[in-house]
C-alpha cells in the first residue's frame, strides 16, 4: 500500500473516532436533546383545507360537487388570496375533466388575482389545449417574464420550459 491511502485511511479513522468521542461526551453530559422537534415546512390555509374537500369529492367521482363546493367557497370570501386558491383549484378541476372554456376563463380568474408564472402558465397551457396559439404565446410569454424576476430557486428551469413551449408555438404559426 502506497503511503498516500495509508495516510488517508489513518486520517478517517481518526475523524470518526473524534465524532464518535464527541457525541459519547454529549451524550453522557445530557447534552443533546431528548426529543426532535421538526418544525412545519408551511403553515396550510383554510382556503387550502377546503380545496382539499373539493379534491376529494372530485376524486370519489363527484366532479360536479367538487365545482359546486368551490363555487360556494369562492361566494362566500372576499380574500383575494383565497380566491385565488379556490379559482386555481376550480380551473384545475375544468382542465383535468376537459371542460377547457371554463378551465380558461377562472384560470384567467386566478392570474388577475396573483399573477404568477405558474399562474400564467397554466393559462397557456389550457389555451394551448383548447387550440389558441396566440392565447397560449401571450400568457407563456408572461410567464417566462415572471420567472425573470423570481426569486424561485427553479425559475431559470422554469424559464427555460417556458422558452422551449414558446418556440414550439413559433415554429408551428
């Protein structure tokens, strides 16, 4: 054995036994804690909480309770955010049953409430679903815009989906 992966294995043995007699210390000292406490990644809104009751009717089968439930959230809230959530969820519903007239107009609903590039995205894709190029070109164009001052670790991957959808779009004109 070379005197190089000698050093490097006496190193490393070195370093465990040091972690290892440093957390025995702590240990024995009463040092660590008894018990992890995990803190929440985000706190869940209500208008999240009810979407998901919407969710899951429409996951039992009961589309149309899912959009009349929402319809009742979004009745009963005049909390810009909240409706954002609940018309993001509802367009969500419209776009996964192909109901993508009304999938556009409350998409269009939540970008006017938050206009986010997620937001505008989902707008293009739905237009771009239903055939509306120069509908989908638009928002996808917000979208990537959006990205540009994002603070979004992913944005620049964002971006960079977004700039590949709009010059699919291109090249299909």
């Amino acid at each position: 054995m070379s005197r190089r992966v000698v050093f490097i294995v006496a190193l490393l043995a070195v370093v465990l036994l040091s972690g290892s007699t440093a957390f025995w210390l702590a240990n024995r000292n009463g040092s660590l804690p008894t018990k992890t406490v995990i803190a929440p990644v985000f706190k869940r809104s209500n208008a999240d909480k009810n979407s998901d009751a919407a969710d899951k009717l429409a996951t039992k089968g009961d589309y149309n309770g899912a959009i009349q439930l929402l319809e009742t959230y979004i009745k009963g809230t005049k909390d810009s955010q909240e409706l954002f959530v609940y018309y993001s969820h509802q367009a969500t519903l419209f776009f996964n049953h192909n109901d993508l007239v009304n999938g556009l107009i409350v998409a269009q609903k939540a970008y006017n409430l938050n206009a986010t590039s997620d937001s505008a995205a989902f707008v293009g894709q739905i237009a771009l679903a239903k055939g509306d190029k120069a509908l989908a070109l638009m928002y996808y164009q917000k979208a990537l815009e959006l990205t540009k001052t994002s603070q979004d670790p992913l944005a620049k991957t964002d971006g960079d989906y977004y700039s590949s959808i709009i010059a699919s779009i291109k090249a299909g004109q």
